[in-house]
C-alpha cells in the first residue's frame, strides 16, 4: 500500500531504525514496543500498511531472538499478509521459516526455505544461517543426485 502518515507512521518508524541501530531498543523493551506498534496502525487494514510488515517481522526476529516463541507465533500469518505490495523475493518464507526451524518444526520450516530459495534463487540465504540452506539442499533432487555421483 504506502507509508502510514502521521504521527502514528513518524513513531513505528523511528521504532524500526531504533532497534536496528547500535545501541538503540533489543530485547524484550524492543518486542514490547513493536506489539504496542501495532496498535497504532488503522484496526481497518491493519496489514495493508508498509509498516506492519516491518512491525510484524522485528516481532518474529526477537521472539526467535529471545526464545520467547509462542509470543511470535500469532505474527506468522501476519508476516505473510502483511504489506501486500511489498517487493518480496523469499523474506517472508525465509522469515516464517526460520521461526518454524526455532520451533523444531523441520518439515514447515523446509518447505518455507525452499520456496524462499526458489524465489530468490537462492540469494536469500547469503548471511543466513548455514544451517537453513543445508535443510533446503536435503530436500532437492538436484543436490541429492550430487551427492550421490550421479
């Protein structure tokens, strides 16, 4: 959709750049501040806001981040809806599934990965976690028959 005007629009974004600079909010102020984010967004289309993307994925990071899983699983369905017009190359599988890997939830999370991986033709797992790669590579055919000789 567009930027959220306002007031509302000016306080998540100032939140978004606070957290992703050194020294700004982390941890548990941090998820609690962008919970609280939420709410400032339009009850009407909530998720139609570029913001609510950017609101929904810090909450699934820091939830990953802080072991506190359950507080990010309501976020899933939101991180894929969210900021429909988003230029979107994989991130919301790669985001989604690496919550579902935090999770020990393996199958979901590779499936998520390889739809990532595909969409981005695997750029999206450049500074990821080896491990998530490793995963989608376990479930393609080309890979496999690789590792096998053939």
């Amino acid at each position: 959709m567009a930027q959220l005007p306002g007031t509302e629009g000016d306080k998540i974004r100032k939140l978004w750049w606070d957290f992703h600079t050194p020294g700004g909010i982390t941890g548990k102020d941090a998820l609690d501040a962008f919970e609280v984010a939420w709410d400032l967004l339009p009850a009407s289309n909530r998720e139609s806001w570029d913001e609510s993307y950017l609101i929904a994925e810090a909450i699934i990071e820091l939830s990953i981040e802080l072991g506190t899983l359950e507080r990010g699983k309501r976020w899933l369905d939101s991180a894929m809806v969210a900021d429909p017009g988003r230029n979107d190359a994989g991130g919301r599988e790669l985001l989604v599934g690496k919550w579902f890997f935090a999770n020990g939830e393996l199958d979901k999370a590779k499936e998520l990965f390889s739809i990532a991986n595909a969409k981005s033709r695997g750029r999206i797992f450049a500074g990821a976690d080896p491990r998530y790669r490793a995963l989608v590579a376990e479930t393609n055919p080309q890979t496999q028959k690789k590792k096998r000789g053939k």
